[in-house]
C-alpha cells in the first residue's frame, strides 16, 4: 500500500499545480469574464447617469431581475458554508474535497448577490443612509443586519480552515511565484508552523464558526424571503416562504457546488480526489432537497388554491397556465422532478447525471426566484390593467456581468489559493488507512479463528473498498 | 369656571397689547385687525377644549372673518403648524373654536386671521398646557407588547452572535502569536520564512467595530415603541402641516358633460383633467414630476397637435378616435389662455 507521505506528497502536487501552470486557455477564458463584466460595468454608468427609466421596471413591476439575481446569488451562497458546516458538524468523512470549494461559492455569491441591491437602487449614493437613518422595524435592515452578519462569518469560516494550507503554499511555493502571491501566502498564513497550540485555537475557531453559520446561514435566507413575506401581496402573503426560500437556497447551492466541482475536475484532472463517490453524494442531497421543494410548493399552492380568494385566482392563472406557465412547468418539471428521477433511477446516478441534474436546478431555481418577484407585483391592487415586465438590454447586461463576475473571482481563486483542504484530506486519509491495516489485522485474525466453523467472519470484516465507487 | 374668568382676563389683556401693537406697527393697510383670544390654561388629552376668539376690525367687533387656531410642531425634523379647527365670527366679533386635545403637547398656538380679506395680521400666540395621564390617542395601538421581546432582546442576539464571531477571529490572532518564535513541525513546514500575525488582528477589530456599529444602527432608530432608548408612548401625534397652501384647483373626477359650459376656458380646463393630462402636467398645467409646465408655455396649436397625437418622450399619444381635434383645440386654449387659479 502507498504510504501516507507519498499520498500527500502527490495531493500537493495536484493541489498547486493550477497555480503553477497556466495555460493560454486560460487567459482567453479571463479575458471574456473580463469583458462581460466590462459590459455590465459600462450599462451600469448608462443607469448611473439616467436613472432606472433604462431599466423596464416601472411603477407597477418595480422589482424585477435584479432582486431575482439577488435572491438567487444570495441563495448560492447557502452552496457553500451550510454545506460544509453541515458536513463537518456531522462529520461526513468524505466532505473534505469539496468544502473549501463551496466556502469560496459562498463568499463569491454573496459578495455579487450583495451587490445586485444596490444595483437596483435608484439613488445608490444614499445606500449610507441606510446606516445613518436606517430603522430596526423594516425588513430591509434585517437583511442588511443578516447578509453582513454572514458575509463576516463566512469569511472567516473561508478562511481559519485554509490557513495550515496557506502555510503549506508559502513553504512549497515560495520559489515558484512572483513576490505578490508569495506576499499574500506569508501574510495570510499567519506564521502558521503546524505546533498543537496552533491546531488547538485554530479548532476552535474552525468549531465555533460551523456551530454558528449554520443558524446565521438559515435566518438570512429566511429574511431575504421577509422581503416579500411581510407584504401583503398575493404570492407573498405566505408564512411558507421562509422555509422555501431557505430549502431552494441550499438546493441551488448543492448544484451550483456540482457544476464548480466538475469543471474544475474536468480541467485539473482532480479525479483521484472528487471521485463519482462525492458526485452522488452530492446528488443524494439535490435529491433530498428536491424532494422537500415539491412538498413545500404543494402545501403552499394547495393551501391558498383550496380557498382561493379573487386576487389568488389571476396570480394562479397566470403562473399555471398564462404567461409565467412555461417558467413555471419547467422549474416543477424540469427543475424538481427530474433531478429527483436522475437520482433515483440506478442508470443515471453517475458524474453526467448528477451535473445534469444540477444544471436543471441552477436555471429552475433562477426562473423560480424570477417569477416569485414578477408575479407578486403583476397581480393587480386595483382593478386597472396587469402590467408587463421584461428586463431590458440594460438589466440583462448587469446580470450577465453579475454571472461572469461570480466566474471570475473564482477563477481568480483557482490560481492563488489553495482549492483542497489539504491537511484535512491528509487527516481523512491517515484515518482511512489506519482502518484498513486494522481491518486487515482483524480479517487475518478471524481467519485464523474461524477456520475451523465457517467463512462468514472474513465476510464481516471485508475492508472497504477505495473510493466507494459504485 | 375658573378658567373663563382666566380666560376672560386673557382677552382684555391680549386685545389691549394687539391693538397698541397694531398702532405700533404704523402699518398702511385700511383696517387694523385685531385679534384677541379666550382660552382655558390646560386641557386633558381626549377631552374637547373650547378656544373663543374676538376679532376686531379698527377696535370694531368683524362679523364674518374666519380664523384657524393651529399648534406648532415637528415630524422628522421638520417644524410646522398644524391646524385644528376654523370658524367664522358672529356679529359680536366672535369665532367659538371647540378642538379635541389629542396631542400629548401642544407647542406654541396660534389663532390667525385667514379671510375673507387678504390682509397681512400678526397671529395671535398662547399656550394650552397639556394635562399628561399617560394617555395619548395616537400611540401605536395596533399590535400587542410582550415584555422582554422587544429591541432589547434583538439586541443581545445580535451582540451574541457577533461576539462568538468576533471570538473566532481572536483565535486566529493566537493560532498567529503561537507560530511566532516557536520550533517548526518538520513534517509541517519546509521552508519558514514567515510572515506576522496583523491580519488576524484586523480582521477581528473589523469584526468588533461592525458588530458595534449594528448596535449603534440599532439605538439610533427613531420612532420605535419597542425601543429601549424612547420613553413608552413616543409622542408620534403630528398629522398635518399647515405651513403651505395645497395648489389644487381642480376637480375630483371630471364628467364628458362638465365640458359643456359655452365657456372655451372652463371646458378645457375640464378636458385636461377628463383625459388626464393632469397626472403627469399637473393639476394646473403647472408642471410637476414626470410633465414639464404646461400652462401659458405652450406653442402653436400646430405644434401642440403633433405633440398631442405623437406622444413626445414618454408620453402617450392620444389618436383622433380617443381625442377629437376640437377637443385638442380647446385643451390648447386653456393651457395658453386660462390661468392656475
């Protein structure tokens, strides 16, 4: 069997080579990100300079695709820190791979999602007020409070568990790269030397913070639904949305986490380490939470259906079979039926499968955060005409730099930091070897026990297998 | 009735000090009006007030002025007069003003001249006490307090949780001061040229100043009954403001046949606001937020069609079949000839 040392050696190979080598692909695909966020940047002056009239947001549909991308990003987010914290709370031996990855979706997400707020300010100059004369009774200040609270836990839950790996790249990298990421490894690192008094303040600091998060990750989600829960417009007028919102957060989350992953396998070739084990872990939990998004839908449309009141009717024409059905239909069918059927039928529990399942989730759970914004404020107050909405090149132009801005950074990330929880792996790896030798030792043991009875102790202690793949 | 004889005395007094103040004043108008008040020194919230007020007219009793008894004070910030009540003087020169004490504090009040003439008059200022029984009509009285949650408690969440976080952060300041001067792990680190422990501190000084500053945020907001900075029942009793006329001079809903009056003027006038042009131009072709004015600024009838039909900017055009070209031709006429009264 390959020794720990030399498993590890070979992980940090693996580990620091995006860093090391970079290929002109990669610039080309940096240059596009570059220039589609241009683009946003250069709408952004138009609607600086004019006003939201660029925008097709008017009196009536005053909310549109900006908040959708703001639900949706703030929703990514839960990809990442409720996972990992989830993960590590309940000690799933096989999450070490994958949480520095959604640790960096979410700060991402949240960082563009935060910012598609004061995208959609009229006046972005006065978002200080905010703080100057806010007020704790409006449920845009709980957001406020809440995205900041998690924003700040985040980071810090990003970065204690990178530091020993941020140490492990000043020390290995320090002749390959320029003097900027070198500056960045030693000062990041914080004299990280691996003694137990380090390991025992960074555990606690690493415990604490997945204690919190997990709360602070479900209220904000819960309050960016307060947003249009505490409203009494019909669709939002629900005490359900809370729990909605926040199952459909982590639901995307878990997706937008499988698509990362699998790009990043595919281009650094990071099989040994995402094997299809983690995949359909993966998919097992879109599976569960898809599972829980059809319940929630079908509680929340039966409730208010059964009782219909005359506003309830139009917004239900209108989302089952007039202008939103096909949004809708695809997000019920398309984007929580079937990833449920990829992942339980045994043919399609595989790394395509699950990726597209995700693929599903991501565009279902845009269109579902659209059409919640958009329907809300289409169903009329008073009897005059419904208005229409559709974004404008301005508004479309913003969120595709919001999306290509979400890339970047990470695409960024990829060549400066280290994208394994190395010492964790490290940590999973001694333990998964200690317990095969011990197996072994058993198995040779019972052998020899039951030589003389029968064959089923060896079948008891059969080891387990490498890798889990299916 | 201690406070009519009070209040009598108030009056003789009062007139004597406006009439010398009148005389004073040297002013040029052709009547001096004079305005004297009667009124109780405290009234109790809820309970009607009663305010007499004489006027005179060069020390003559005016029957027919009208007089508004308003109180000062401000919202957000912003100071004005409220007005309570108006009334009109009998042949006697007096104008009874009966008002509902609903304030918990009045402020200064006023009794003012307002018409029938347009005369400039010193107003005529005085207090009414407020008797407090903690009883104030516009508390916020929808919604149920329940002791301890409140801002208080929203507030020690917050400052829990942001002390665990700020906690966490400390400890990466030690996980840096206990790498500093100690013996290397060989299996940890190869090369160790190291950096410092600054990060870490900032990071957690960042995290207390934030935490800090949402608590502050938090006490600075104004108005809220369950915050633990205001006193219970937060005076939040001022409705209106009297400091400037509303420039409404139109109608509430216009009728097609309202448009019939021979009168090329009042019927345009009519047509303006039936096909609301209004909304956006304002309630007198004044202008307001979206239209720009309108009234004594348009141009040729020629130009004004085109405008009407084509719908410059954001505006909507208005085709033949909605709007006739008469129609259009009397709109034109008002907002050239008419005037904002």
């Amino acid at each position: 069997m390959e020794s720990v040392a030399r498993w590890r050696e070979r992980l940090i190979a693996k580990t620091t080579k995006p860093t090391l080598r970079t290929t002109a692909w990669y610039w080309v695909w940096l240059s596009f990100l570059v220039a589609v966020v241009a683009i946003g940047v250069y709408s952004y002056s138009t609607q600086w300079r004019n006003g939201l009239i660029v925008t097709n947001m008017r009196d009536r549909i005053s909310w549109g695709l900006y908040i959708s991308a703001f639900v949706f990003f703030i929703g990514i987010s839960h990809a990442g820190t409720l996972i990992s914290a989830i993960l590590r709370a309940s000690k799933a031996r096989w999450r070490a791979p994958v949480t520095r990855t959604a640790e960096f979706i979410t700060a991402f997400s949240l960082l563009i999602g935060a910012s598609f707020v004061v995208i959609d300010m009229g006046r972005p100059e006065r978002i200080f007020n905010v703080y100057l004369f806010g007020r704790w009774q409006s449920p845009i200040m709980w957001d406020v409070m809440a995205i900041t609270t998690y924003l700040t836990a985040s980071l810090i839950y990003l970065y204690a568990p990178m530091i020993p790996d941020l140490g492990l790249f000043r020390d290995r990298l320090a002749d390959e790269v320029g003097p900027v990421r070198n500056w960045i490894y030693r000062t990041l690192a914080l004299d990280w030397i691996g003694t137990p008094t380090q390991f025992k303040y960074l555990g606690k600091a690493i415990t604490l913070m997945m204690l919190i998060i997990i709360p602070i990750a479900v209220s904000v989600h819960t309050v960016v639904s307060w947003i249009f829960g505490m409203t009494l417009r019909v669709g939002w007028n629900t005490t359900i949305f809370g729990v909605l919102f926040v199952a459909g957060a982590i639901f995307s989350g878990i997706a937008t986490l499988v698509i990362v992953l699998a790009v990043l396998r595919r281009i650094y070739h990071w099989e040994e380490y995402l094997t299809p084990k983690h995949f359909i872990y993966l998919g097992y939990l879109l599976a569960a939470f898809a599972a829980v998004m059809i319940y929630v839908n079908i509680s929340e449309f039966v409730t208010t259906g059964f009782k219909l009141e005359e506003a309830g009717e139009f917004a239900f024409r209108q989302l089952f079979l007039e202008d939103f059905s096909v949004m809708f239909w695809f997000y019920i069918i398309g984007g929580l039926i079937t990833p449920l059927v990829l992942m339980v039928v045994p043919k399609t529990r595989t790394i395509a499968g699950v990726v597209t399942a995700a693929v599903l989730v991501v565009i279902a759970m845009f269109l579902e955060r659209y059409f919640i914004v958009v329907t809300g404020l289409r169903v009329p107050l008073m009897p005059y005409e419904p208005a229409n909405y559709f974004p404008s090149m301005v508004e479309w132009s913003i969120f595709a730099a919001g999306l290509a801005g979400f890339v970047l950074l990470i695409t960024i990330a990829v060549k400066i930091f280290p994208m394994f929880a190395v010492w964790e792996m490290v940590e999973e790896r001694e333990q998964e070897v200690a317990l095969e030798i011990a197996q072994s030792i058993l198995v040779d043991e019972d052998m020899r026990d039951d030589d003389e009875t029968s064959g089923a102790g060896a079948l008891a202690g059969s080891p387990i297998p490498e890798g889990g793949a299916p | 009735m201690t406070h009519m004889r009070r209040g009598v005395a108030c009056v003789l007094m009062l007139a004597t000090a406006v009439i010398i103040l009148g005389f004073g004043s040297g002013s040029v108008l052709a009547a001096e009006i004079g305005i004297a008040v009667g009124a109780p020194e405290s009234a109790t919230v809820g309970a009607d007030v009663e305010v007499k007020a004489i006027v005179t007219s060069d020390d003559e009793p005016l029957e027919g002025a009208v007089v508004a008894l308003s109180y000062s004070t401000s919202l957000a910030g912003v100071a004005g007069r409220v007005e309570l009540i108006s009334a009109v003087t009998d042949s006697d020169g007096v104008a009874v003003m009966i008002y509902e004490q609903r304030a918990a504090e009045n402020g200064e009040m006023f009794v003012e001249y307002v018409g029938p003439d347009d005369i400039e008059t010193a107003p005529f200022v005085f207090t009414i006490a407020v008797e407090s029984e903690q009883q104030q009509l516009y508390a916020p009285i929808s919604g149920i307090k329940i002791p301890l949650l409140n801002g208080t408690l929203v507030i020690a969440v917050i400052a829990g949780v942001w002390s665990m976080i700020a906690f966490s952060a400390y400890q990466l300041v030690r996980v840096g001061r206990a790498g500093q001067g100690a013996e290397p792990v060989p299996s940890v680190v190869v090369a160790s040229e190291q950096g410092s422990a600054w990060v870490a501190t900032i990071l957690t000084i960042a995290t207390v100043l934030t935490a800090v500053g949402m608590v502050i945020v938090f006490l600075r907001t104004p108005l809220a009954s369950g915050d633990p900075l205001r006193p219970e029942l937060y005076d939040r009793s001022p409705i209106a403001f009297l400091d400037s006329d509303l420039p409404y001079g139109g109608v509430g809903l216009a009728d097609a046949s309202l448009a019939e009056t021979d009168d090329p003027l009042a019927d345009g006038e009519m047509l303006y606001f039936q096909f609301g042009c209004a909304s956006c131009h304002g309630l007198s072709g004044t202008g307001a937020v979206v239209g720009p004015e309108l009234l004594g600024e348009v141009g040729s009838l020629g130009g004004f069609f085109e405008d009407v039909r084509e719908g410059p900017k954001e505006m909507p055009g208005y085709a033949s079949g909605v709007l006739s070209d008469d129609d259009i031709e009397l709109i034109h006429r008002f907002l050239k000839d008419g005037d904002s009264g």
